[in-house]
C-alpha cells in the first residue's frame, strides 16, 4: 500500500557551510536535525558536497562521510550524484527517501562553460507503485533556465512512462513563472506557490526559487519552516509539499 500523501522537501543547504572568509562557519550538523524534523518521505537537496579538501582541512568536525549520508535519518537512502567539479572538490544534488531505490541516473544539464549543472532521476518504490523523482538546481541565466525546463520535460518525456507519477524539486533561480509555465505545458504542476512559500535570501525572503512539482499526484499545500535557527543555516529556507494520489 502507498500512503494518502507523499511529504517531499526541497532544500539548497549551500554546501554546509554559512559565512565567508575567516568567518564561516560550519552548518552541517544542524542541517542534520534540520532534515530529521523535516518528516518527509522524499528529501531533494542541492549544492551537496561528497568531498572538498579545503573544508576538510579547516573545519575540525567535517564530516567523514559524504555530505548526502550524513544528512539521512536513520531507515532513509541515500543517492548523490555530481554535478560540478572544482579545484579543492566538488558538489551535486542528492535525495534522501524512506521508500526503496529501484534505479537512479544522472544527466548533465550544463548550458554554458560557466556553469555546471545537472539532474539526478531516482525511480523508488512506494508502495506497489513506481513513482519518479528528479532533482534539479538551474542556471542563474534566464535563457539557461528556458532551455534546462526544455531538458527536464524532453527527459520526461523520453526517460518515464505517462502513466506513472513524476516529482520535479529543487532550486530552480526563477525570479518569475518562466519555468512554471514550460512545465505546465508538459503536465508538471506547480505546488502552490504565494507570499508564505518565499525561500530566498532566508534571512529576508522576497522571492520563492525553491519549488516541487509533479505529474500524476496532486498538489495538496506547501510550507515553509522559519526562524533565526533556519535563517542561519542557508541561504536559503527549505520547502515542503504535499502530493496526494488522485482520487
């Protein structure tokens, strides 16, 4: 049996770390917690490290293991892929789920030289049915973002059979409704979004850039944890989505 809802959370947690220079800080053992009081059945993350050696060397209680199995509550898995690399490491989106992996793959999003991006499809199993995940961070270009929700919904499309549910999360740098509306065309419905789902910057949120989407299961509401705690551990806050299975 599946439940009446899937809980799916989209968090960019900025790498672990707040601040610059001398003055950063480490915020992955808060994200820790963070992501346990979460209670969600599906975490999709962004701008997650599995290794940088600067950190390491500077942050006495980095983690020993990737960032990805670290952040899992107890009974998750854990799948990350990579999607920037860069002189000291590396970064990539990962999900956590309480439901089993069946498969996972990766697929290079990059629109320009500049900017490395990709996305992370992760087929589970719920229950006795296949439900898909894709976790996606876009480009900070607006063009970029047209053409990378091109990607997703020609991935779609060719990668994920109609009849069966699509989940699309992550931070997608959308200052309007320009990826909304190229996702809509393809079917992938916008959790709704208003003044109370603003995610960015997190100390003083003006805009939302983190959404979740989906096909085959309805938006049922969103939330958004707030407060000094959540303001300091990334730059951005966290949102949550309900999608029930339609009736």
């Amino acid at each position: 049996m599946h439940p009446p809802v899937l809980r799916v959370a989209s968090y960019n947690i900025h790498k672990g770390v707040q601040g610059l220079g001398p003055a950063r800080r480490l915020e992955i053992h808060n994200l820790r917690e963070a992501v346990s009081q979460f209670d969600a059945d599906i975490v999709c993350l962004q701008e997650v490290r599995k290794m940088h050696r600067l950190e390491e060397a500077h942050f006495s209680q980095w983690p020993s293991e990737p960032q990805a199995d670290f952040l899992a509550p107890d009974g998750y898995e854990a799948v990350y892929r990579t999607n920037a690399f860069t002189r000291h490491g590396e970064h990539g989106n990962a999900l956590l789920t309480r439901w089993p992996v069946v498969r996972h793959q990766h697929q290079d999003m990059s629109d320009h030289r500049f900017e490395q991006r990709g996305l992370l499809h992760v087929e589970l199993a719920v229950g006795q049915r296949i439900v898909h995940v894709i976790v996606a961070h876009f480009g900070l270009i607006p063009s970029s973002r047209r053409r990378q929700a091109d990607h997703i919904c020609a991935f779609v499309r060719a990668e994920i059979p109609a009849d069966e549910p699509v989940i699309v999360a992550g931070d997608f740098n959308d200052w309007g409704s320009q990826v909304r509306h190229v996702f809509a065309r393809s079917g992938l419905l916008c959790a709704d979004g208003s003044s109370r789902t603003l995610t960015y910057p997190s100390i003083l949120p003006v805009v939302q850039l983190d959404y979740v989407y989906a096909r085959g299961l309805e938006p049922q509401g969103t939330e958004v944890p707030r407060g000094k705690t959540w303001q300091r551990m990334s730059d951005h806050l966290p949102l949550i989505a309900e999608l029930a299975w339609p009736s």
